[in-house]
C-alpha cells in the first residue's frame, strides 16, 4: 500500500482507499453517511439536507476524509463510495476551537498528556460490504496515515443504536469493569451529562451475551488494546448511546500492531 496520505490504492479488485480531494468528493462521504445514520440509524442535526441527502455538520471542513471506493459501482462519486472515516488532527481541532468530542466528553487528561492526537468519528460502511474486508481496508489506510504524522493517541466517539440505558446495561457495565481506560487516558463524559456505565455489578454479568451486544466497530478497538472513557453520552438528535475509545499506540502488542498497521 502507498504511503502518500493522497492515494492509497488497496491490493484488492476495484478497491481504492485515499483522502477526499475536492468538495463532491466530501459530499459523497456525506451522501453515505446519510444513508447510514440518518435513514438507517434515524439521527439528524442542524446541518442535515435532507433534500440533497447529505449528513454534514460544522466540523466536516476542519477534517480529513478518509474514503473507501469501488470504482466497479459507476462512473459517479457518489456510487463509489462505500466507506469513510472521518479524521481530525490537533491543527484541525486548534482551527475550529476543539475536538468534536469536546461537546461530549472532557478532554483534559488527554490534551495535557503532550502527546500527539488524532480524533476518528463518523466511521461507516455501505450496507453491502459489511461483514467483508471494508473495515479492514479503511483501519489498514488509517495506519499509514498514523505513521505518517507521528500519532500516538487515537480516540473518538463510537456508539450503540438506541437512548434506552437499561437495555444497554449490560454491554455498557461490561465495558466499565473490563476496558476502563487507565487514569492517564480516562477522559469522562461531561458532567451536565454524564451517564455512569457501571449498571450491573461485574459478578452478575453474562459476559459472552454483553460481548455480543457491543457494536463491532468498538470490538475491533478493543482488539487492538483500545480503552473506554468513563461514563456514556446519551445523544438523542443521533438516536445512539455514546462512549469515548481511546487508543495508545504505544502500548499495542506486537500482535496487535500488526493487525492495525497490515502494510508494515
């Protein structure tokens, strides 16, 4: 896989992997996650065209667009997008004030850790290459780009479908007891609205069925040594559940690095 942060073609038939260019690129990216979180998952905002079929908000300038294409869908950009991933560095963040997640969770820890950061959000698939290699395509381009820029600290909001915390009790405790961020990470949700994740004593959890219950995308962070922020944001004009995912590349194992950065 190249290492220029413009194209990074994938190995795989029809398949590229590269960082938005142009505007209707962006709003190819904005296109699909339309289709994903607005009439799929029911979330909406300000900034949504419903019209147009675009699910933007006042952040997307500030970030790199991440693009998984099939060029074999059609002609139109629009077609061939079929993932993205929304990636934000502290330069972006210093532009526009914050980090997206700053309005859900308290950064502190991390922005005083002199550490280099990197925000992710926005991740998602096309409904016809889930459960394929997309995923993997994306996180393999996202290690490139890492690499590139020195990152050492990802992290970002992932969410669960739905506001109802008791049908969420158990995935969310098994979150707080097992992958609790260690204190110099552990960023926490807002205080005006924090919404503790520690329902269910460890002891009374069915573990193999709250693992089931937690989304893929946190999975494969988990993986690759990834942690949780304490407490949850119940993000209601999402429809979703929210928590903060914090990842060290420091302290991945060499295991995990290879799964993260396939090109290496």
């Amino acid at each position: 896989m190249s290492s220029s942060p413009d194209r990074m073609p994938d190995t795989s038939q029809h398949f590229t992997v590269r960082l938005a260019r142009n505007e209707a690129e962006l709003e190819a990216a904005q296109h699909l996650r339309y289709q994903v979180f607005v009439r799929e998952l029911g979330s909406d905002g300000d900034l949504v065209d419903h019209e147009a079929q675009l699910e933007r908000d006042r952040f997307d300038p500030f970030f790199d667009h991440l693009l998984l294409l099939d060029t074999a869908r059609g002609e139109e950009i629009r077609d061939q997008v079929v993932g993205v991933y929304r990636l934000l560095t502290e330069d972006g963040a210093a532009q526009i004030g914050q980090f997206y997640s700053e309005d859900e969770y308290d950064l502190t820890v991390l922005r005083r850790s002199g550490r280099k950061l990197l925000e992710l959000g926005r991740s998602c698939l096309h409904a016809d290459y889930r459960g394929g290699m997309g995923m993997f395509h994306l996180w393999t381009a996202l290690a490139d780009y890492v690499r590139e820029r020195g990152i050492e600290i990802l992290f970002g909001t992932a969410s669960f479908h739905g506001t109802d915390i008791a049908e969420l009790a158990e995935p969310l405790s098994l979150l707080h007891h097992r992958h609790l961020a260690p204190p110099g990470l552990r960023v926490r949700t807002q205080s005006e609205a924090f919404q503790t994740m520690d329902l269910i004593p460890e002891d009374r959890l069915n573990r193999p069925a709250a693992m089931r219950a937690v989304p893929a995308l946190i999975k494969g962070y988990l993986r690759l040594g990834g942690f949780v922020g304490e407490g949850a944001y119940v993000d209601h004009a999402f429809n979703t559940t929210d928590v903060c995912l914090i990842l060290d590349t420091e302290k991945m194992s060499a295991a995990q690095a290879r799964i993260y950065g396939g090109s290496q």
